[in-house]
C-alpha cells in the first residue's frame, strides 16, 4: 500500500491524546501503517546503564501511532 505521508512532512494530529498538535513525522513504517510524529506520544522509557548513558535511568521517547491518526498538515 502507498502512503500519503512522507518522512519530514509536517503533520497535525486528529485523534488520541495529542490531538491538534502539529509536528514533523520522524519515520514512517509502512508494514504496519505507523508514523513517529515529532514530540508526539511521548513515552519514559527505563534505561540500562551504558557507555552513552553511563547512570541509567529514564529517557523520554516518540512512539509510533496509527497513520489513520495524522493529517497533512494544511489539509
């Protein structure tokens, strides 16, 4: 299936928690019709202690959500 949504469009959010929030999509991940959306559904993941991240701890990342949940922003 071909996507509408592109890698670096910007895109309003229209449904879930993070509705009318606008951001540029990160990744597309057509298999599963997923997009990370800039600063959108953001989740604290745990972390193990690494050389990038020698403490551990929490790191605040974007997860992926339904493409049926963005539109193009200007649409």
């Amino acid at each position: 299936m071909k996507l509408k949504i592109k890698k670096n469009d910007m895109v309003k959010i229209i449904a879930g928690d993070d509705k009318g929030k606008t951001g540029k999509v990160l990744a597309v991940f057509p298999k599963t019709n997923k997009v990370i959306v800039e600063g959108c559904k953001m989740v604290k993941k745990a972390v193990k202690p690494s050389d990038k991240n020698p403490n551990g701890g929490f790191v605040n990342k974007e997860m992926p959500m339904d493409i049926s949940n963005v539109a193009k922003a200007g649409e």
